[in-house]
C-alpha cells in the first residue's frame, strides 16, 4: 500500500496525505470495537444474570435448586426438578417425533423426489419456520389438542399397563401435546440442515452403490446416511436447543401445573414456561428462582448448541476433505442461516 | 449446487439391477422408500392444518373495525365491544422498526468487519463463536437479560424501547451471520482491483463491497426482521402490553405477539376469535417479509 514515487519525483497519486488515512484508521476502530461490543454485551449479561439468580441459589443451594422436587412459591420452595423435567420429556418427545419426519422428508427432497417438486417441497417445509411461536399454541390449543384428546385416552387406556405412559386421565393441555408441537416447530431447522447435508455427498458414493447393484433405499442406507450421520446429529441437536428454549407455545400447552406429572399425558411445567407464567408478579426470592430457572436454561441451551456445532462443523470439514469444498462451505454457513431463520 | 442421485442415469443400471435384485430386497426398497415418502407427508399434513384453520378462524374475525379499533380490555363480557387490534399491529411495527434500526447497523458493522479485518485471527474467532452464543440463547433469556439491564437497573419500567433493545438482541447473530457469508461471496477480484486503482480501504468497502452484496444482504435482514416480529417471550417484561395506541417508544407498548398471547388465556369465546384474526395477521406480515426476503435472493448476482 506505501506508494513508490515515480521517477519524475511527483508525488504519486497513490501516495496518500496522512489525513485522509484517517477514515480508514477510524473505520477499523470503529469495527473492532463493534465486535468487542458483542463479547462484551454477553459477558456482562451473564455476570448479571448469575447476580440475580443468587439469592434463590443461595437459598436453595445450586443441587437443592436444580434437583429439588418442590415448587412452591406460597411456601417460598424453589425446587426446580419439575420444570427440567418437563422441559427434558417435551424436548425428547419433540426429538423422537420430529427427527425421524424431517430426516424422511430430507431424504425425499434430496433424493428420491422429482427435480419438479423439490423447491416447491423444501418451500413448504420452511414455510412451517415463518409461523409464531404464540400461533403454534393458538392452535395447538384450541384444535390440535381437544382434536387429539380421544386418541390420547385411548392410547392410555390401552397401555395402562406401561409406567409413565399409560393409565391416567389424559387433560387438554400435557406433556405429549407440547411434544408434538414442538416437534412441528423443529422440523423446518432439521429438515433443512439434513438438506444441506445429503446434497454434499459426493455423486461418486452414491454412483458407486447403485453401480454394484444396490437398490434406491439400499444406496440412502449405505452411502447418504452414514455420510450425513453427524450432520443430521448436528441438526436434531441445534433443533433440541430450540425445543429446550421454546416458550410461549410450551406456556400454553404444557398446563403450568407445578408439579411433576405422574404420566406422559398430564399437565406438566418447562423451565422457559415458569418465567413467561410467573414473572410478571413474581417478588423477591420468587423473582430470584425464575432468574435462576433462566440460568439453568440459559446453560442448557450452551451445552447443546455447543455440541451441536462442533457436530455440523465436523460434517462440513470432512465432506470438504472429500473435494465438496465449495458446496460444504456453503453448507456450513447455511446450516448456520438455518438456526437464525 | 452440486450433484444430486439425479446425476446417476439410472435407466440402464435400473435394467441391469432389475436381474439382480432378490425379492426380498426389492420389497424392502419398496417399503422403505414408502415409509420415507410418508414422513413426508407428514411433515406437510401440520402446515396444511395451520394454514387451514388461521384462514377459517382468522378470516371470520376480520372486518373493518377490528384493524381500527384499540381493544378495549372490556372482555369479561365478550360481545362485540372487545375491541380490535390496532394498537397491536401499531406497537409491533414500531418495536420491530426500532429493533431493525439498532440491530441492523450493528450487524451488518461486525459482519464486515469479521470479513474484511478479523478474517482468520483469533478475535475474529472468538467473535463468531459468541455470535453462535447468541443465536442459541432463548428469546426469553433476552427478555431477562433486558429486564435486569434496562428496568431493575435503570430503576424503570417497562417500555416499548426496552422491547425493542430485547428483539435487537435476538435479531443480531441472524443479521450478523447471513450479511458474513454475503460479504464472503463478493469476488477478491473486485476488492483487488478497486485496491490496485489507489482506492483506501474504507472506499473499497463502501463504493464496491456493500453495494454489490446489498441484495444478499437485505434478503438477510428482511428474514431477521421476520423472525423478531413474531416473537413474544422479550416483550412480555420489556415492553409490556397495553390497550391504547401508543407512539412514543418510551411508555408501554401493545404487540400482535403479546396480544394474542393475552387472548389466548382468556376463557371468552369473542377474545379468542381476535387471537385467530390477529395470528392471521401476524402471519401475513411475516410471510410477506419472507416473500419479499426471497425474491430479492433471486435478483441478487451473488449467491
């Protein structure tokens, strides 16, 4: 960038006056601080968030909060247990329903579906990410859930006999509604991150399998799948952290009862729902376990996301060193695209 | 994008396969090219119902008055006099407005310079990693963060600003990411030559950079602005809800979200029906904002 003179001892026009360096010194200042600001916004956040969730810790101690099975907040008892649990079975519920739908549907967009219905069918299915969380338990609420309340009973009553599924009185709003409604919700994050993933295997793995005579599903067992394997791991684990931090829709369909449900389709609580619920007049010790439950939360999402990544990024990287290069690292940022969408 | 199973020309293999195959393998094949084909048909059956019953419910509670009407809170009763939901739809144009124009300068600031000067660096590393942070931190966690920051610290209450300042949070990792891979995408050649012709840096960014990543970009922000509109959990303690239509971002503000949340719990029929109008509304503000989002992606050169 220092500009050479040229031999007839003008000064060059690349030559620049030390002034109007200036805009560009003020612009990567500008810039970097701007970065610093985002490190900084979080840690300061986190500091004060632990601030404000000590008291209830202190109260309570960090296990007695976090396993304690007693939230009672007339008796100032701040036990968190059944809200992680409700949120643990609701995201798990989510997973179990949601991982094996959208992986199908990656798999058919990518490989078995005409050229025609591809972008239409991949549409459709992001068109599932465009819609509210609050309007999920609009609807979750007031159709899918009294729709569904008859073949809940039924299947409790048949299996009476297994614990934690069947055998109770199966209300309105429960564990399994929320499950299924958050599983609708992960599916468009999954799905498209499983996309992404099927279309870097190479056209070389797949060719190979049907050259020795592999049939089509044969072909999606031996060469896509365990290709995309930590991909797909990846996606289902970025769609956890979004079912574990799902609130409002799980605020209404979970029933805010606190207590730990005693089978799969009773009311239940979420960490994320205790606050939404409770916060607005909370006082106190009270305030102080919701922040808490936030900070348990909050931690909860960090180690699952953190995994996540680490997975989608390690999929990336090893299609690229199978010569994807470009496709994967459009894959990565996509995947990344995917989680804000 | 690259080569998809429609690549392999399966005719003649299909025909050399067809002698091969055991029935046994081929009714496998069958079935679980039927189970995956089921799956996704699924996956489209929970889209169908949602659009069906937001336009069935949705619709009937549309009328004239229900978009120029504050609710009126006077709910016990139901009937006709609930009210509609314009300062709903008011407070969330504002919120989200004033949450774009924080979150979008920002965003778009850290973006370049995580491309055009952090690059490869370990700061530029550890930004991006605390930007992922970001994008899995739940929106209710913002809420909090905000609650404590700018209401128990300020000693305040709530405002619409506050809401704003919460939805700014959760728009920026999604505006910061999608601008990167924009900026990634414009050609080094363009840099270079701008470069080579004594242009300064600041000058390369602003006359060749952003205007050629400008589509991609907006495309980006329009999907950010999408996601922050529909979400509720950082308003519900950083703006609050309120009935009246309110301009100024530093009292109370009504939101679409919050709105139908209120709605929702309420155990009147007439309520509830305004939550289905304003869901639909709500929905068709972000779907438009996706539309628009997309058909700029498709005019953009880069990408």
């Amino acid at each position: 960038m220092e500009a050479a003179s040229i031999p007839g001892g003008e000064r060059s026009i690349l030559e620049r006056s030390p002034l109007s360096r200036l805009p560009d010194r003020a612009l990567k200042l500008g810039l970097t601080a701007l970065a610093a600001l985002i490190l900084a916004l979080i840690v300061y956040f986190f500091i004060r968030l632990v601030g404000q969730a000590r008291p209830a810790f202190a109260k309570e101690g960090v296990f007695g909060f976090v396993l304690g099975n007693d939230w009672n907040v007339s008796a100032e008892h701040f036990g968190a247990l059944p809200l992680l649990v409700g949120t643990l079975i609701t995201s798990a519920l989510a997973l179990l329903i949601g991982v094996p739908v959208a992986v199908a549907s990656a798999v058919y967009a990518t490989e078995l579906c005409p050229l025609r219905l591809r972008a239409p069918l991949t549409i459709l299915v992001e068109l599932l990410a465009a819609v509210p969380s609050v309007v999920y338990g609009l609807w979750g609420i007031f159709f899918l859930a009294p729709k569904l309340q008859g073949a809940e009973q039924w299947i409790a009553d048949r299996l009476s006999f297994v614990p934690f599924i069947g055998g109770g009185l199966v209300t309105i709003p429960n564990y399994f509604i929320t499950g299924l409604v958050l599983a609708i919700m992960i599916l468009p994050i999954v799905s498209a991150i499983s996309r992404e993933v099927m279309s870097t295997v190479p056209a070389d793995h797949k060719e190979a399998a049907l050259g020795l005579g592999a049939t089509r599903w044969e072909m999606i067992r031996l060469a896509v799948l365990p290709y995309c394997r930590s991909g797909i791991v990846g996606g289902a684990m970025l769609g956890l952290g979004r079912a574990i931090g799902e609130t409002i829709a799980v605020t209404i369909l979970i029933g805010d009862a606190p207590k730990l449900g005693d089978h799969l389709f009773a009311q239940g609580y979420s960490l994320a729902a205790v606050i939404a619920n409770e916060f607005g007049e909370a006082q106190g010790v009270h305030r102080s376990a919701l922040f808490a439950a936030g900070l348990v939360l909050f931690v909860l999402t960090l180690l699952v996301n953190g995994i996540a990544r680490v997975l989608v990024v390690r999929a990336a990287r090893s299609s690229s060193s199978n010569g994807g290069g470009q496709t994967t690292s459009a894959a990565g940022t996509l995947a990344d695209a995917a989680v804000g969408a | 994008m690259s080569a998809h199973g429609s690549s392999v020309d399966g005719s003649e293999l299909g025909q050399l396969a067809r002698f091969a195959v055991s029935p046994a393998r081929r009714r496998k094949d069958r079935i679980a090219r039927g189970s995956i084909l089921a799956g996704t048909v699924i996956a489209l059956i929970p889209l169908v119902l949602i659009v069906y019953y937001l336009l069935r419910k949705g619709l009937g509670a549309w009328s004239t008055s229900f978009f120029t009407t504050d609710p009126t809170g006077n709910t016990f009763f139901g009937g006709s006099n609930i009210g509609g939901i314009k300062s709903a739809i008011l407070g969330t144009i504002e919120i989200v407005a004033l949450a774009s124009a924080i979150a979008v300068p920002i965003g778009i600031g850290v973006a370049i310079w995580l491309v055009e000067y952090g690059k490869g660096s370990w700061f530029a590393q550890t930004v991006r990693f605390f930007v992922d942070v970001l994008t899995g931190v739940p929106s209710i966690v913002f809420g909090l963060f905000v609650y404590i920051v700018l209401v128990v610290g300020t000693g305040s209450t709530y405002a619409g600003y506050k809401g704003s300042i919460a939805l700014s949070l959760l728009m920026l990792p999604v505006v910061i990411r999608s601008a990167e891979v924009i900026l990634l995408l414009v050609p080094a050649a363009l840099r270079e030559s701008a470069l080579a012709l004594g242009a300064p840096r600041w000058r390369v960014i602003f006359n060749i950079v952003l205007p050629t990543a400008l589509p991609g970009m907006i495309t980006g922000v329009l999907l950010a602005v999408a996601r922050a509109a529909g979400e509720t959990a950082p308003l519900l303690f950083t703006a609050a809800a309120t009935l009246k239509t309110n301009f100024n971002l530093g009292g109370f503000m009504n939101s679409l979200p919050v709105q139908i949340y209120k709605d929702v719990t309420s155990p009147t029929t007439a309520v509830v029906n305004r939550a289905w109008g304003a869901a639909l509304t709500l929905v068709v503000m972000i779907l438009l904002l996706n539309l628009i989002a997309r058909l700029i992606a498709r005019r953009s050169r880069l990408a």
